[in-house]
C-alpha cells in the first residue's frame, strides 16, 4: 500500500493528496490508543465488609449517591469524573448504633499509558485521557464496620445508608422508623437462630433483629 503511494506521489498533481492520506492512516493508528484499547473506562468493584453484612453508600465528587445497597455487592464505576481527570468516590459503612466509616476509593493512573507514550506518542495519550482509559479503579473496598441488623434487603440497606450520610444516624438503629419510612419487605432471624418473619408495611411485625456479641449469626439473604 505504501509502495502504491509512493508511485501515486511521482505525479505532479498527486503529491498533495497522497501526503494527507498518509497523515489520516498515521492519525487512526494513534486515535485508538494503547491504553484505550487494552484498557477499560468503567469498571467493576465489590463493596464487602470484614463483619458480615452491612449498608453502604458510594458517593461522587459532587456528594451524590450513585449506588447504595448491602454488603457484599458489585457495583460498576466510570473510572474519570472529567476528561483527564480521574474519578474519586468516598463509600460510607454505615454500621450498628449509629456507627459509620468513609473510605476513598480513587482511580489510578493505567500502566497502559506509558507504554502508549513510549510506542505512539503523546496522541494516543491525549485520547486515553479523554477516554477515561488513563485510569483504572481497585477491584475491591472493604469496610469494618458492626452490622446494623441480623437480615435484610437492599431496599432497607439503602435507606439505612442513605440515613447514616445525612446525618439521621438514629433511625437507622430504629425498626419501626425504618418500617414506616421505606415500604419494602424486611426478612430478618431472631435472636435464637429460628427461621425469620416476614412483614410488609406494618411496623409492628417487622421481625428486625440487631446484632450483638451475645446472638449467633444467623444465614441472611440479600
């Protein structure tokens, strides 16, 4: 193909043309760009917690809640906030009594850049950056934190987390409140390790059991 060009630029009124069509090949080869190739924009990091379930929160730059839920869980974060900027997050543990723990979960630089610089040169770079390939998250964050209760599900974890970051620390340690505010099905054990309850919408058959050194764990279901 080359040689084509070559032989095609011999002529006058050729020149121009096949020298910009060598510019736009060499131009796409470096618009893909290593990292951006090789590497991925959003990726996917567990939530976990060192003891057994509990509610979390993933916040961005500007504080709002992008994810929330009950440990363990798989959540899928853009790995840039602005085009070369990578991404920050703090996820809030909201544990039991009131008790909570922020981690920073922050993107890095891709290793995949600097291989790009050394064999494409700065375009490629430019494009990874703006790609938000530049940057790659952690696979996991782990919080420790006590659990706020023995059982429950997703939609109760993220009240509860939500409650924690706004400074409503005391309803989370509250079943009736928790009940009365979020209408979702809540399946907890109690205390002596029989089989859960189950109660929708009335507050007073939620079967809502807080963790304490003295209980056995009881099986849970998220």
């Amino acid at each position: 193909m080359f040689y084509n060009l070559l032989k095609y630029s011999n002529h006058k009124h050729g020149r121009f043309q096949a020298a910009f069509l060598l510019f736009a090949i060499v131009c796409v080869s470096q618009l893909t760009g290593c990292a951006t190739v090789l590497s991925e924009k959003r990726y996917p990091v567990t939530i976990a917690n060192s003891q057994t379930p509990t509610f979390f929160s993933v916040h961005d730059r500007k504080n709002q809640i992008i994810h929330q839920g009950v440990t363990p869980q798989q959540v899928t974060l853009d790995a840039k906030s602005y085009p070369f900027w990578p991404a920050k997050y703090s996820v809030v543990f909201a544990g039991q009594e009131s008790t909570s723990e922020s981690h920073e979960l922050k993107a890095r630089i891709d290793p995949w850049v600097a291989g790009n610089i050394i064999v494409g040169g700065g375009l490629g770079a430019i494009v990874d950056g703006a790609t938000g390939a530049m940057f790659k998250l952690p696979k996991t964050i782990t919080g420790n934190v006590p659990p706020q209760f023995a059982v429950t599900d997703s939609n109760q974890g993220s009240f509860l987390a939500s409650s924690m970051m706004n400074g409503k620390g005391s309803h989370a340690t509250d079943p009736t409140t928790v009940a009365a505010s979020e209408p979702a099905e809540v399946i907890a054990a109690n205390a002596n390790g029989m089989s859960g309850s189950t109660a929708k919408g009335d507050p007073t058959q939620t079967a809502v059991m807080p963790v304490s050194a003295s209980t056995q764990s009881p099986s849970y279901t998220r």
